[in-house]
DNA sequence: AATGAGGATGGGT
DNA sequence: ACCCATCCTCATT
C-alpha cells in the first residue's frame, strides 16, 4: 500500500478508496522526477498489473510509451473553418477541409489477432468476409508531424505563465509509474499532454528547484513538494482530462456518459481513444457492444480484446465513468463549460439527473476554459460545408460519414443519427434530424451542390463539382 | 421502420 | 433573396 497524504480540497471523482492514495514523501517525489528526467523512459509497465510480483504482459512498444505520451497527437478540430478556436492541440489531419482531401496511405498497427492466441476464443469474432475489419484501415493512426514552431521568446514567457501547469504535465507520468495499478482515473488524466503538443516541447527535466512552491518559503524543505500542492496539481490534471472528455464528447457527437452510448457510440469511442493515444488500432468487433455491455468490461476483457491497448482503452473508460458523475455532470454536456478550480455550478438544479442525456445535447458555443475552447465552428456555415468538415476527418467521424468515391464526391452517412445530431449542434437546432437534414441536402439537387447518384444507394449523397473539391 | 422525394411555409440573416 | 428548419404526404426499400 503507497504512502498516502492528507486529502486537501481535492478529491477525484468517485474514486474508490484505493485510488485516493497519493504517494507524496519526499523520496517518492525524488524518484519520480528522477525517472522523468531520465531520457530512458522507466519500467515500461504503465498499466501494469497489481502486482509487482508478477512478470509483466508483452507490452513491446511500452520502452517507448513515456516518450510516445509526449509525442502522440491530438484530435483536429472539426471546424478549421472557423478561427474562433483556440484548441491547444496540434490538428492531426491537415488544418483545412477545403485542401485536404488527399490522405496519403499510411499504415496502421494492429493489434495482433487475438483468435490466434491459443486458449482464448473472442466472443467477437471477425466477420464471415472478414471485410468488416479492413474498411477501417483509412482510419490512420496517426503520422507524428511535428510542423508547429513557436518564437522562443513567447515560449519562455508563456513558461513562465503556465509553470504550474509544465510542472504538472511533466510530473504526471512519474506517478503512473509509481502507481501502475491504482488511480486510474489519475493515471489517465496524467497522460493529458496538451501542453507540450501545443508548443513541440520535448520532455525535459524539471530541477526541483524550480518545482518549489511560492508560498512554502517558510521551515519547508525546498526540495520537498508540499501535500497540498500535489493535490493542486492532480486537481488540475484531472481538470484537463474532463476538459479532454468534454471535447472529444463534442467532437464525437456522444454522450459523456459511457452508459448511453450506442454500439456506434462504443465505435467510434474505441476508434478515436485508439487513435488519439497512438495505440495500435483495434479491430473493432471486439468491442461491438453497447454503452452499458462496454462498462461492464473488465480490464482483463479489455486485455484479452487488445492486448496493447486494452489497459489504456480501459483507463480511460475509467475517467469517463468517474466524470459521468463528478460535479461538472449537471452542466448539459454539449455546452459545457469546465469549472475551474471551483467545480459548483451555480444556479443550475441538477434535476436532469440522467436519462435523457442523449437528447439534452443542445447546442451550444462550448467555450470552455483555461484548457481551450471547444471548437463549434460557425452557426452560418451551409449544410454542404459542414458535411465535407466531417468528411474532412475521417479519423474523427468516419464511422458516422465518409468518402466512397473521393474524386467524384461520392459520400455515404454512415450513422445519420449522428450525423444529424452533429448538423444540429452546429446550427444550434437541437431538434434536428435526419429527415430534416436529408431535407436540405435533397434542396442541393436543385441547387446544383448535390446530385443524385447514378445507383441510387440508401444514405449516399453525391457532391456536384465544383462543391467537392 | 427507415429512408427518399419534394411541396409548403415560415424564420432568420 | 437566400438558406435552411419544420412539417407534411407519398413512395420506396
């Protein structure tokens, strides 16, 4: 059992017991840093299991993971039309949906078959064709491009404003090391890496000297950091990771409540965890459940259905599941903006409970703050243009629209639910649907935007040219 | 039941 | 005027 601190103003979200635990002495801080500033990333058992007894899963590529925790990008925005976002992350596909049509094949990692393993069988196999799996190789992991560069002068300023949050970002992955079995929920909100995205930072060492507190001037051990700073900054940490959840909840067009999610939902959660972590893909019939079949997973099912990603994929269902029901849940989730440091909203009666999440997903300008804003985009942007930002990013929402035929503007909505409920938040309609998205694309044909195609297919919609360049 | 086609109407810019 | 959002009927899958 690691040595625990006093509880201070922080407390996760509904984390058992066993999670609360802190380690906080001085040689459990000494150590860490030590390892984070060690170029050699530390045991690569990030998610290891309880014990240290036992000999660690085949994790080949986790020698690397620490190193890969700063490298990994994030999600693009789906709006890059609009300027208004601010989001610190790096766009993982080219910025702007109107030149960026043109993936280059990339390939992907894969997550070994497990039906091969010997004495496991998967209740969810491949399908028969075994085509099912292949149709999801254009979802690229993906290719670390490192092409955002900052004036070093305004890095180091901005250093200077954020040198707490630099010392939380670098500190986090110590304690995951420390505590690969317990917090969860924290070893996951450690893994935020926003900051360094945002300014190409490489990893690098912080002194203790400079992690020492303004305010522990006093008998305090300068090299020593304070419990309640800790506390300080896991809160922020976890703070991040529910801004994380937030966005990629706007991002994905799904509940934050894991519960509500549909199969399509689990879907596109694993596909986007899978990808945002830079985790070799998962086929994705091992995950064909709903919301509530998914939670029931243990990490051990998540192992058995990924090996190499499991434990991640697990740890973050954690954090959602822990932020499904800490205070900011009674902000409707498509417009929420994140408390900061004082979680309580006010005004708000938490009498929508639950439920009816899914249709409480308003629209709304989800700006949120200190972490960035929740890029909406523009409400006056036209349907056409806003099904071409979805189809922008395949990485994204490619399980609810994609390309058939790119050259000729051919697209199919693979989830016009979604689909619809993105078009609806974007303009503000929560009422919106998919017979009434349908509606205005079929004004496209008069129009000239969009055209019927030749063979008719259910869900398929072509664009005219010059409209889907 | 879900989707497709298209008329009608009204609101917002 | 334009672009939907909404509601509607009817046809198709």
């Amino acid at each position: 059992m690691p040595q625990t601190v006093p509880r201070s103003g922080f407390s996760p979200p509904s984390a058992s017991q066993s999670e609360r635990a802190v380690p906080a002495s001085p040689s459990d801080i000494h150590h860490l840093l030590r390892l984070l500033g060690a170029e050699s990333p530390p045991e690569p058992m990030l998610h290891s299991p309880p014990t240290h007894n036992k000999p660690p899963p085949p994790y080949p590529e986790d020698t690397q993971l620490l190193e890969r925790l700063y490298d990994f990008e994030a999600y693009s925005t789906p709006s890059p039309s609009s300027d208004e976002g601010n989001i610190p992350t790096v766009a993982l596909q080219p910025s702007s949906p109107y030149n960026s049509f043109q993936y280059s094949p990339i390939f992907i990692k894969e997550e070994p078959n497990r039906l091969t393993v010997p004495g496991f069988a998967s209740p969810y196999p491949l399908s028969p064709s075994g085509s099912s799996y292949s149709s999801y190789n254009q979802y690229s992991s993906p290719v670390p491009q490192h092409e955002e560069y900052i004036d070093i002068e305004e890095l180091l300023k901005e250093n200077q404003i954020l040198q707490d949050s630099i010392q939380h970002q670098y500190i986090t992955p110590k304690l995951e090391v420390e505590e690969p079995r317990d917090h969860v929920l924290l070893r996951s909100a450690l893994e935020d890496t926003t900051f360094q995205k945002r300014h190409n930072l490489r990893p690098i060492p912080i002194e203790l000297g400079t992690v020492k507190m303004e305010e522990s001037s006093g008998g305090a051990d300068n090299d020593v950091l304070v419990a309640p700073d800790i506390d300080r900054m896991l809160s922020m940490a976890i703070e991040q990771s529910k801004r994380d959840v937030d966005n990629t909840c706007t991002v994905l067009g799904i509940s934050p409540d894991p519960m509500q999610w549909s199969a399509s939902d689990v879907k596109s959660w694993v596909m986007f965890t899978v990808q945002h972590y830079n985790l070799p893909m998962v086929p994705t019939e091992y995950f064909a459940m709903d919301g509530p079949a998914l939670v029931a997973l243990s990490e051990e099912d998540f192992n058995q259905r990924a090996p190499q990603a499991g434990s991640t994929l697990h740890a973050q269902l954690e954090i959602w599941k822990a932020a499904r029901h800490d205070s900011w849940r009674s902000t409707p989730w498509a417009e929420q903006e994140q408390p900061s440091p004082k979680p309580t909203p006010v005004g708000l009666p938490s009498a929508e409970d639950t439920s009816e999440d899914e249709d409480s997903e308003s629209a709304g300008t989800s700006i949120s703050q200190g972490g960035g804003k929740v890029k909406t985009g523009s409400t006056h942007i036209h349907l056409w243009q806003f099904l071409k930002e979805l189809l922008a990013s395949p990485h994204v929402h490619g399980s609810a629209i994609r390309w058939l035929d790119r050259s000729n503007g051919v697209f199919k909505i693979e989830d016009s639910v979604r689909v619809a409920r993105l078009w609806g938040k974007r303009k503000n309609r929560p009422a919106m649907n998919y017979d009434k998205l349908s509606r205005s694309i079929r004004q496209y044909y008069k129009k000239g935007i969009m055209k019927k195609t030749e063979r008719s297919q259910r869900l398929v919609y072509q664009f005219c040219h010059p409209y889907c360049l």
